[in-house]
C-alpha cells in the first residue's frame, strides 16, 4: 500500500510543476485524496458490501468533488489533475500513468448492464471537461482536447479534438513531423505568408484542411509552370496572357497590405501580405 502512496506522489511530481514537497502534496491534491478512497472502496465492492462501497464513494465526493464509482478499476500512477467535477463510471478501466483533468467524465451511453464505460489505455491525457462516452478504447498515448466529445475508439498516439470528438493526428516520427513543417514552411515563403498559422501539431481540423489545400494548390502551380515551359521550348504559345494582377486597393477593406515582390515569371506578380 505504501509502495503505491509514493508512486502515486512521484507521479504527480512529473506531471505538476506546481508540486513542491511531498507534504504539500499529501494535504492539498484531492485528486489523489479521491484515487486512495476509491481503493479502499473498490476492495469492498469486490469483497460484495456493494452499499458500503457506495457510500464510501459518495463521502469522497462530498470531500473531493470527485466521483469514482467504486466498480472502476484503476492503474499506477493515475493522476487526477485540479479534480473537480471529475465522473468515472462503474465499468471504466484506466490504465497507467493517465492523467485527466477536471470536469471529465469517462460515461456510458447505454441503461443495459455490463460493459458500457471507456477503457483508457496506459498514458492517455483527457483535457479539461472533456466527456468520453461508451464502452470505447483510447489507445495509448493518445491525448483527447477539452471540451470534446468522444464517442468512438481512438488509436494510439492520437489526438481527439471537437464535439463529436474527430481524430486530428495520429503517431508519426519525429524525422517525419520535420519534413512536413519543412515542406509546409517553403509553401508559406511562396505565397508570403502561413494561412492560418498551419503547423503539424495544431489541433484545429479546418486549419489543417486549409493546409493540406494549400499544399495541392502549390504542386498544381509547380506542375503548371513546368507544363507551360516546355511547350513554349517546343514553339507552343501558351501561357503568354497575365494572370489578372492584384493591387492595394482589391484589399483596402481587409487590413492587409500587399508588397509587390520579383517573381520567376515576368508575366505574374506576387505579393506578401503584411498584416
């Protein structure tokens, strides 16, 4: 039991850089206060004194804000971070070294017995008032946003943002990350500027969207002028009219101030947006 006490506080040492001592952490982290109830409590309700179980879990309610009903099971190192409002259901399993934070809950979306709560795999990350409904599956490692909705199974290493919960990202390697930011960062130099902030890491699908709209738009044009250039060598006439110009006042009513800058081909100009 003591083993488990100080897995428990060395856990939220790694995940709370606001912890400063192990006694601060003993008195003041009702997260953990919750977990160490609902031992006790979930011992009962295995043991069959289902309305003492019950009742020790709603005293921790009342002393914590958190509730965990006493036929949840539970991993090492579960850290419920802030903890108010938080809501496990009696069928939930939760893994290792997962982390949840306040006003989550992980609920059933069926009356009928038996299964009917999430399983989070070992080290999952549930943002604030997020709810994941169902007898679903996060795999490990993946990371749900606050205020979704998760109503389907997620894979490992995912990201699940929006109501209904979509998955965003999935596990990619580091090298690959790179070459994506790389590749999406010469396609903003181009145009003169990063639409929506695009990066691989951000959470909001429309932006990603626009992103991956973007890059498609960028190869068209590369192709384009590839197309274009050897049917000239070759004595076509083809891509000798302008493409219709921009001016400053086509964007007198946006806040943005285009440059004109040299471009590769005479026949266009380019402009950079400065905000």
């Amino acid at each position: 039991m003591f083993e488990r006490i100080k897995d428990d506080i060395n856990g939220v040492f790694h995940r709370d850089p606001a912890a400063r001592n192990t006694f601060e952490v003993l008195t003041n982290y009702p997260g953990l206060h919750a977990i160490w109830i609902h031992r006790l409590s979930h011992r009962l309700w295995k043991a069959d004194f289902k309305w003492l179980a019950r009742s020790l879990s709603t005293f921790s309610r009342w002393l914590t804000g958190i509730e965990i009903h006493p036929g949840a099971t539970l991993g090492r190192r579960f850290f419920i971070d802030h903890g108010m409002g938080v809501v496990i259901g009696e069928t939930a399993e939760i893994g290792d070294d997962v982390t949840l934070y306040h006003g989550v809950t992980l609920g059933g979306t069926s009356w009928q017995a038996g299964k009917r709560h999430p399983t989070l795999a070992n080290n999952v990350v549930i943002g604030a008032g997020a709810k994941v409904l169902g007898p679903i599956t996060i795999g490990e490692g993946a990371k749900v946003g606050s205020n979704s909705v998760v109503v389907k199974s997620a894979p490992p290493g995912a990201t699940v943002v929006g109501i209904p919960g979509r998955i965003v990202t999935s596990t990619i390697t580091r090298q690959e990350a790179e070459e994506k930011n790389d590749k999406r960062h010469s396609i903003a130099q181009k145009y003169g500027f990063d639409a929506y902030a695009i990066s691989p890491d951000n959470p909001d699908p429309v932006a990603n969207a626009m992103g991956i709209m973007l890059e498609h738009m960028h190869q068209m044009d590369h192709k384009v002028e590839e197309l274009c250039g050897v049917i000239r060598s070759l004595g076509g006439d083809v891509c000798t009219d302008n493409i219709n110009s921009l001016s400053k006042e086509d964007f007198a009513s946006t806040g943005i101030d285009p440059v004109v800058q040299e471009h590769s081909d005479p026949q266009q100009e380019a402009f950079d947006p400065k905000i």
